[in-house]
C-alpha cells in the first residue's frame, strides 16, 4: 500500500509547523503576558505601552518588505540561522533593556523575527516544496501555531512567576539558541522539491508566467485580496487585546472567558485541516467567496449583550476563520503569482498581515476611548466582512479565467 502524503512528506512538513511553533515568542499573545511587569518597570500607562508596541510592529512590518525578500536568494538554513541568532539577541536585549528606547529595540527585534520571518519563511518553503498539494502541506505546517497559543501562554505565566519577567526573557534567549537553532539547522538541510506533484520546475502563477513583485503590485488582483485577507488578523488581534475590556463592559469572569482558548486552537486546527484539501482540489480562488462569512457572523454575535456564551460562540467563529484564512494565505500568492519570486511577493502579504495587527488595537482603542465600547464596534466589523464577501464574489471567476487562460507576457 502507497503511503499516504503526511507520511512521506513528514520531514518537511513537520520543519514547517516547527517554524510557526517557535513564531510565538514575537507573537501578541505571548508578549501581552508581560504587559503587566514592563509598565510597572518603566512607569508606563497602558496608552504608552501600545504606542511603543505599535511603533515596534510598524517597523517590523516595514523591514520585511525588504528583507522578506530575502527567502528568493538565500537558502532556507542560512536565512533560518540568521532570523535565530538575531531572535535571540531580542530576547536578551528585552531580559537587559535598561530603559524605553532599548525595550522598544528588543520588542521590534521580537516582532521581526517571530510574528515576521519565522511564519514568513515557513510559508515560503511549504509554497515552494510543494504544489498539487502545497494547501494540504500549509494546513499542517501551520498547526505550529496554535499548539503554541495552547502551550507557552501557560508555560509562560508559570516561568514568569517564579523568575520574574527578565529572567523569562533570558531562558527564552537561551530555549532559541539551544533548542530552534540546531533543530531547524538540520531540519532545513534536507531540501525538497514537488516530485510526483508534476515535473521539478518552478510552477507558473496566472496567465501561465512568472510575476516579479513589481508585476504584483500593478495589478488589480493583489490590491483587490490583500484588504480581505487582513480582516481576520486584524478583528482577531483587536478581540484578543481587548479582552479585559470585553470582560468589563459585559460583566464577563476573565478565567471563565481563558477557557474558550483552548476551544479556539482545537477548531482552528479542525479548520484548517478540513480546508487544506478542499483548496487543492477546487483551488484558492473559488473558496475566497466563503472566506469570511464565519467571521462576519462571529463578530457579529459579539455585539448581542448576553451571557459569556457569546464569549465562546464568537471564539468558534474566529478559530474556524482563521484556520480557513491561514491556510488559504500560503496557497493563494504561489497560485496566483507562480513560486519563482514567492519569497518578496508573500514579504509584502506578510507585512500588511503585521501592519494590520499593529493598527488594529491602537485603532480600536481609541474608539473605546471616544466612548464607543469594543462589543458595539463589532457591528461595522462585521459589515465590512461582508462587504469584502460581496467584492470577493465579484472577482472569483475573474481570476480563475486568468489562472486556466495561456501563457501572456503582459498582465491583464
């Protein structure tokens, strides 16, 4: 009997879920969990804690339009070593900073390396290693990150209490340098290429050519994508951030309201295991118009003043888009644009992916403070989810006949 693709291909997919694992040190879920400590330490209000996150985001997210670009010309184990090394020196630099200007170097560095480069350059090795079945490969490799979400957040807090939250920092400094760093060295030195999935040359995007980043950016259809794709890192982040808020204005029992996490990871994992399949055989651009009705109706529930079941029911909502849109994310640019220049073409996605999570809260926040609580700006949330449904539909059927039309020179 044939072995099934998960078993053949166990190595290379499991490099990539090792990837978006180890992202979480820079991710907001796991950097919030020190939100407490860091203000208490550097005399900071809350305002001024997210204005120095969103700083670091923002800068984070503009690096990677460079060197995101990187993953075309360098290969997967040098750039991992480099994007290590330097996370590390993050760490150590946030478990020493010696006042505001250092902390918001070291929360940069964080961002960079973990939300950015780790989860950019498992997206680009999947796209790049595999083709018939590169969503099936994607839906596994990022099951990474939510095993984090269920992991480190309570490994964390345990850490944190009883070393403190510097010497946290500096065993996480020393977890990258000891554990990530020789593991995905060798994890990465077994290269791949998509045997079996048609021939070894690198696969054509629409109108059956190659696009340069330049090409991308001219056409209607990334500008068209790309604002519906943000939609769930950006309504999922706000959500996250403004728990305590949520709690509050709702009457909410926040340890009640953590339970619904661990919910959270198991649907978005079911999620995006269920859409890795179905995206290769119908292709990315057909599953576009469903993409966010979850969300959509998800963040619309928040806004019913209830019980703290609409906590969970908004939860569910969430994790099952952001399985579909996670997965979808690592197919849709290599099909749409070909895998040649994947790496800057996927730096850009990537870095309106980070931008979004860091306007997201600040954005939102200031709402609140203008006096419109969080659960009642769902609604225009959820209106806007709709609306990019609408557009979504709309361009489907255009794409797909650019995908099947002959090889053209010209974008259309």
């Amino acid at each position: 009997m044939a072995k099934s693709f998960y078993v053949r291909n166990a190595w290379w997919l499991f490099t990539g879920a090792v990837f978006m694992f180890g992202s979480s040190f820079g991710q907001t879920y796991f950097i919030a969990l020190f939100a407490g400590a860091i203000r208490a330490e550097f005399g900071l209000s809350n305002g001024q804690w997210g204005g120095i996150y969103t700083v670091a985001t923002l800068a984070s997210a503009t690096c990677l339009i460079h060197f995101g670009r990187l993953a075309d010309t360098m290969t997967v184990t040098r750039l991992a070593a480099g994007v290590l090394v330097l996370y590390a020196l993050s760490a150590t630099t946030m478990a020493l900073a010696p006042n505001i200007v250092v902390l918001c170097l070291a929360v940069f560095g964080l961002r960079f390396c973990g939300q950015g480069m780790m989860t950019h350059i498992s997206m680009t090795a999947m796209a790049r290693w595999f083709r018939a079945n590169r969503a099936k490969a994607i839906a596994v490799a990022v099951l990474g990150f939510p095993i984090s979400e269920a992991l480190w957040p309570p490994l964390g807090v345990v850490v944190l209490d009883v070393m403190g939250w510097r010497e946290t920092w500096l065993v996480i400094a020393g977890l990258i340098l000891a554990v990530f760093l020789p593991a995905l060295t060798l994890m990465t030195r077994k290269g791949r290429t998509p045997q079996g999935e048609g021939d070894n040359t690198e696969a054509p995007g629409m109108l059956g050519r190659q696009w340069t980043r330049g090409e991308v950016l001219r056409h209607w259809t990334f500008w068209t994508i790309l604002p519906g794709l943000l939609a769930p890192p950006f309504i999922g982040t706000c959500v996250f951030f403004h728990q305590v808020h949520i709690a509050t204005v709702r009457g909410y029992d926040l340890s009640v309201m953590a339970l619904g996490f661990a919910m959270y990871a198991g649907i978005s994992v079911a999620s995006s295991l269920a859409c890795g399949p179905i995206v290769d055989r119908i292709g990315p651009a057909r599953v576009l118009p469903v993409l966010l009705l979850p969300l959509a109706v998800a963040i619309a529930i928040l806004a019913i003043p209830a019980g703290v079941e609409i906590w969970f029911l908004t939860l569910a909502g969430i994790g099952i888009s952001h399985g579909l849109v996670i997965t979808l994310i690592g197919a849709i640019w290599p099909t749409l644009y070909g895998t040649r220049w994947i790496g800057s073409i996927k730096a850009l996605a990537t870095s309106g992916a980070v931008m979004s999570t860091a306007a997201g809260p600040g954005l939102t926040g200031a709402i609140i403070d203008m006096g419109v609580p969080f659960p009642e700006q769902a609604l225009f949330l959820s209106a806007y989810c709709l609306a990019m449904t609408a557009l979504f539909t709309a361009v489907a059927p255009k794409i797909n006949a650019m995908l099947v039309a002959p090889r053209s020179a010209v974008p259309a």
